[in-house]
C-alpha cells in the first residue's frame, strides 16, 4: 500500500492531522510497524557542495544571492574533498550523502561532469548517494543514475497555493517535471516540504494531496521545520511549535505507510522528548552531523546519544532498494579520450622538431 486510501482527500486528512495527538502518534506507530522496522532510522548526511550565490528567491533560503545573509558562497568543492567528508560520515554512522547544490538547474558543465564523480565515488563507498542540485532534464537524470546515484531531492515544499507566496522564481509545475524526471530515469525520489512559514494547516495537508496525485509517491518524504535565518524574508517567522512536527510526521506516516519519512531540518530547536515522539511516529531517517547546508544540526556524538537511550539503530544503506551500479560516464570518457589524443599529437610534434613559436612584439 504505497497510498492509503481512507485519507486521499483533503478533508479526510484535515481530520487526521487534527486527531486527539496520542491518537493520531499511535494510529501512525501502529501503521510502522506493519512497513518498517521500527527501531531502524536512517542516519543521513549532507553536504553542501556548492554554496550560495542562487538567483532564485525561495523565500527561506539563505543560499538566495538576492537576500543579505551570512553564508559565504563558494564554489564547487573538488572529488577529492567530497570524498573525504563521505568517509568521515560513514566513519560516524551515516549510511547515505546527500550532495546540495545552490543552482536553480544542472547545466551541462564541467561542474556537472565534476558531480557525476562524485556521485561515482561516493557510491563506491557504499554510501546511498542523494542529490539535490535543482531542475534537471531527463538526459541529466539518466546520466546520474548511470553514474550510481541512488535518489535524487526535490521538494513541493508546501501546497501548490501557498508555494506562490513563498517562490516567485520557478513554478510548483517545474518542481513536478523534476521529480518526473528522476523517477523515469530509475532514480528513487526524496521529495517533501517545510513547516513554520506560515502557512495554514490546509496548505500542510495540501502539499501531502500533491503526493497522493502522483503516479508513485515519493520513496521518502523529508518534513523539515523552517530554519528562520535573518537576512531571509521568513526571518522572522516564530518558531513551529514541537507538536506540530509530530503531527506532521504522523500524518505522513498514515498517508503514504511505505515511504521513509525524514525527519529533517529543525531538530536543534527540539527536545529529545519530541523527537522520540517523531521516531514513535514513524520518522525513519534524520540528517546527521552538525551542519545541514548552511545551518546548524544537532552533533554526531548528541545524536548517539539520543539512539543509545532511545533504543534505535543506524540504518544499513540499500535497506530499500538495490546499490545501483557506477558506469563509466560517456561524457567524461569521450573528452579524457579527446585530451589524451592532443597529448599524444603535442608528443609526437615535439618529437619532430616542432617549438611553440615565441610572440615577438613589433614595434610600431
Ligand atoms: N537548489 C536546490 C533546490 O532548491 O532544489 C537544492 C538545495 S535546496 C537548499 C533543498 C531544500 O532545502 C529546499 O527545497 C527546502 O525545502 C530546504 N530548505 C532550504 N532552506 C531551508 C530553511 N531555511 N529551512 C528549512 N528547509 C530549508
Ligand atoms: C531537505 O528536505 N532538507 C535538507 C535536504 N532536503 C537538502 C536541506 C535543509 C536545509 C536547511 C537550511 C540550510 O542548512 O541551509
Ligand atoms: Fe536556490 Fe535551492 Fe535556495 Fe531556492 S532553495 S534559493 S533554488 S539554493
């Protein structure tokens, strides 16, 4: 049952979002338990590998050029440092990396031929490798799952009526063909949204409608609490109140009982108590490790804590689906081939006698 159907309209699951709280937590522990294992939740890190400096204007974010925030943008980081910070996540615990990008689409670049390393790479570790770089085209899609990419992130972020006073940039549609994309190319799909901006309850439920109306559901669905950076137009949205995360999460949860539901951005600004309730809940996976992209995070050693006295495990990656296997990229092969050849031609010039010829100024 990827959808439940007793709650596939809005009015139904209004209903359910505003149940008694301990019954609604344990009508959606109950549901877990029939899909999951419960004392499994995913360790999941992120990293930011390209910060700052976005032309779009999504309202909370702090990676938007157009808003006067703290993060300093910086360009694409290189394989190699990707590399080594996948393996300090693993060494801690995290069985999947999720790679973000501050781009409002992949271009087909060097720095994309860079990405597709890195999601080879990162595979190779044996890590779920997660993307989130912005609007992608089929051909791109194909690309990073023959490149070894497990699932690719792109959030509705709230209901389609309320995302139009949050994004003016790209349209709730875009967003749609995105996540069609990554789903016709094999990839499996993260796709989720944020609470705290100000929107309604309804605009809650309204974003879980627009899963509901997809073909296939999103494979996992992160519910992230806004992280209310100043400089952002939301900077001064309050902070959610704790109950409401575990309502969302146990909504989801009943919603859509086969999908991993991350519990995601806002953790710092929430007890233990309310996370418990969350992982009670259904929540299957957090994000590890002390930075989000740009904001900050609970740290690895707190977290360790938390499962210790919680009872829960780290999740083994492949859990839910096969470790895709890294092809040689046609793109990079074709232009390694390309180099090597003008290599060989320079050699083999030289060797004849051939000498750069030197600029000689002429006077005037
Ligand atoms: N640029 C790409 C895009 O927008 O798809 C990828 C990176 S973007 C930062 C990924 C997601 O992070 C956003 O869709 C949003 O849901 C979440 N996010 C960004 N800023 C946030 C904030 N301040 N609080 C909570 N979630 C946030
Ligand atoms: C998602 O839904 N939440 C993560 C991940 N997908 C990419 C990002 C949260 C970002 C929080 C703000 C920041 O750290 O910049
Ligand atoms: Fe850019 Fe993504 Fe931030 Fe929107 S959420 S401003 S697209 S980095």
């Amino acid at each position: 049952m990827k959808v439940n159907p007793t709650y596939n309209t809005k009015e139904a699951l209004l209903k359910l979002y505003n149940k008694p709280l301990l019954e609604l937590v344990f009508e959606a522990a109950t549901i877990h338990r029939q899909y999951h294992n419960s004392r499994e939740v995913q360790m999941s890190s992120l990293l930011s590998i390209k910060t700052g400096g976005c032309p779009e204007d999504c309202g909370y974010c702090p990676q938007a050029a157009r808003y006067h925030t703290d993060v300093e943008a910086h360009k694409l980081l290189t394989v190699e440092s990707v590399v080594e910070q996948a393996k300090n996540a693993k060494a801690n615990g995290s069985s999947r990396l999720c790679m973000g990008a501050a781009w409002r689409e992949v271009r087909d670049n060097r720095d994309f031929d860079s990405v597709v390393e890195m999601v080879q790479a990162v595979n190779d570790l044996d890590m779920e490798v997660c993307c989130t770089l912005g609007m992608l085209n089929e051909e791109q899609a194909k690309r990073l799952k023959n490149a070894g990419l497990f699932a690719y992130n792109h959030n509705l972020d709230s209901s389609r009526e309320f995302y139009k006073d949050i994004i003016s940039t790209r349209e709730y549609d875009n967003r749609l063909e995105t996540i069609e994309n990554a789903r016709k190319a094999g990839i499996t799909v993260c796709s989720g949204g944020i609470i705290g901006m100000g929107e309604a309850v309804e605009d809650r439920v309204g974003m879980l409608l627009s899963y509901m109306e997809m073909e296939t559901p999103p494979d996992s669905i992160p519910i992230n609490a806004l992280v209310a950076v100043e400089g952002t137009p939301l900077q001064d949205q309050k902070p959610i109140e704790q109950w409401e995360m575990i309502r969302m999460v146990a909504t989801t949860r009943i919603a859509f009982p086969q999908s991993v539901v991350r519990l995601s951005a806002g953790r710092t600004k929430m007890s233990m108590e309310a996370q418990a309730l969350c992982f009670m809940a259904g929540a299957g996976s957090i994000f590890a490790g002390d930075k989000l992209l740009t904001t900050p995070n609970p740290e690895f050693n707190e977290d360790k804590e938390m499962f210790n006295i919680l009872g829960l495990i780290p999740k083994e990656p492949f859990q839910d689906g096969e470790k895709p296997v890294s092809q040689p990229d046609v793109i990079i092969e074709e232009k390694k081939k390309k180099a090597a050849e003008r290599q060989l031609a320079l050699e083999k010039a030289r060797q004849e006698g051939f000498s750069p010829r030197k600029v000689v100024s002429v006077e005037k």
